[in-house]
C-alpha cells in the first residue's frame, strides 16, 4: 500500500532509491499518458502563468511539485539553482558532484530560462525554488517577474528532519532567514506575496490549492490531490538521496502532530531561525469558508 507524503515526509529512511531504470521510464510514461488523458477531460484555458514557490529544505516542497506536475497544463522544474549554489560554495552535500555536473551552473543562464517560454509549451510553468541558494552571487532582480509564494514549516522540525541526511547544519542551510529576507524585498517593492504554512495547508489541502489556482487565475483541478507513486523524470539528480518517501506517496499525507528531539546544536540553530519564521507566519495565508 502506498502512504502520503508529508514533506517531513523522509522522516523515515533517506535511502537511495531501489527502483531500476526500467521502472523509473515506467513511472514517467504513466504519469504522461494520465496527463495526456486529463489534457481532453478538463478544458482547461490557456494562461501564461510563471509560479516558484520559495521553500528551504525538508518541507512539503516536492508534494507541492508532485501536485502540480500532475496538472495537464503545468511544466514543473526541480530546483534549477541547486548546481550554481554547490558549484559557488562547494558545500559537501549528498552527490554534490553529480549535481553540478547535471545542472545550469550559471544562475544567470536559469533565470533567463525561468523567465522564458515554458520549455513543452505547458501554459503554467511552475518553479519549486530553494531560499538558501540565494546566495549573495546570485542576483535577485529577475524574481520579479515571476509569481511568488512562500512555503514555511516550523524550524525545529526541519532541522530535526535535515540531519537525517546530512549530519552537519546551520542556519543558513535551512533557508528561513532567506525567505524572511526575500518576502521583505518583494513586498517592500509592491508584489503581493502569498506566506503558506505546511501544517495549515495539510489540514486542507484542497481548500488551499483551490485558493491558490483562484490567486494565479488558474484553472483548479482534483488531479492536484492525488498522484501516482514513483519518480519521475523531472526530479533532480539528488532524489536518491532526500525523495524515498515522496516516491512512495500518491498524495499529501494528512498533517500530524511531531515529537521533535534535537541536540544542542539543532536547537542553537532553530532558534536562530525562530524569529524570520515568526515574521512570516504572522503574514500566512489563512484560508477559511466562504
């Protein structure tokens, strides 16, 4: 039986993926051909709508991608910065090598991409986007021009989640001081920018996506609620090391309370985190009956 994904969701094993590459063609050309039969039953209109949604790591961030790829309508992109942010700080993260080999090292070179046509001519192209690899080479004038949401969660228990796999952390790896940063700048320029919580939203996530697609002007659909298991072609070369339990899942898994247990250090570096994540948990979206 298949489990939902919390974006916590690898608080179980971080393993690599045991799937062949057999399998994981599989599972691509079966999420193709549901897409391609969604493509005649929803009507959807056109529109030319460039969403990122800003998350640091260990959050629902990859579910929220798995909803929209899903979508008939929607080309998605699996954190297109990552290659630039390990090629600038030569961090020792997880198959770091791989992944800059595999990727736009140029962050340039992606934001150009990222404000360009949707590459299969999907009229929604969405962007799931990491806070911590804005790092000061990287300019930030080109954000925007896109739409911008920001994906919170609570930084003990991302942390608590983050040192299952990779056992060193400090704050600015988590990307909530980024996000903090970041929603300032936008707003402070006029941009209206959504704040989403992951516990609010897995209480409800249809009701959130659907205020979501009505803020975009998108189309809502029920196939953004449930999704086949496996990988797919669109994640980025390092899902053998974080995505096990987002493989597993076929949609969100309800939210649920945390015991979270960190050592003194974990601790230093969620509480340095705690007020950026308050300031934005105090301007997130609440979305209630209407």
């Amino acid at each position: 039986m298949s489990t939902r994904a919390e974006g916590s969701a690898s608080d179980e094993a971080h393993a690599a993926r045991g799937e062949s590459e057999a399998d994981d063609e599989s599972a691509t050309s079966e999420v193709h051909a549901a897409r391609a039969e969604r493509a005649a039953d929803d009507h959807l209109p056109p529109t030319h709508t460039r969403m990122a949604m800003w998350s640091g790591p260990r959050n629902i961030s990859t579910a929220m991608m798995r909803a929209w790829e899903n979508r008939a309508d929607c080309f998605v992109v699996d954190e297109p910065l990552y290659a630039a942010y390990l090629q600038a700080t030569q961090l020792d993260h997880p198959g770091r090598d791989e992944i800059i080999a595999a990727g736009e090292t140029d962050w340039r070179a992606v934001a150009e991409w990222l404000l360009g046509p949707t590459p299969d001519g999907s009229p929604i192209f969405f962007s799931k986007m990491m806070t911590h690899h804005l790092i000061p080479e990287v300019g930030r004038h080109w954000i925007a021009g896109l739409r911008n949401v920001m994906l919170i969660r609570d930084p003990r228990e991302v942390v608590a989640s983050y040192v299952r796999s990779r056992a060193s952390c400090a704050p600015a790896d988590i990307g909530v001081l980024q996000q903090a940063e970041l929603y300032d700048e936008l707003t402070a320029a006029g941009a209206e920018v959504p704040v989403i919580d992951a516990a609010d939203f897995l209480r409800d996530p249809r009701r959130y996506l659907t205020w979501l697609c009505e803020w975009l002007g998108v189309a809502v659909t029920d196939s953004m609620l449930s999704w086949p298991t496996g990988p797919r072609a669109s994640d980025g070369v390092w899902a053998p090391h974080w995505y096990a339990a987002v493989e597993a899942s076929c949609g969100f898994e309800p939210w649920r309370p945390r015991e979270v247990v960190l050592d003194g250090h974990g601790e230093e570096v969620a509480e340095a985190c705690r007020g950026a994540y308050e300031q934005l948990h105090d301007h997130r979206l609440t979305v209630v009956d209407r």
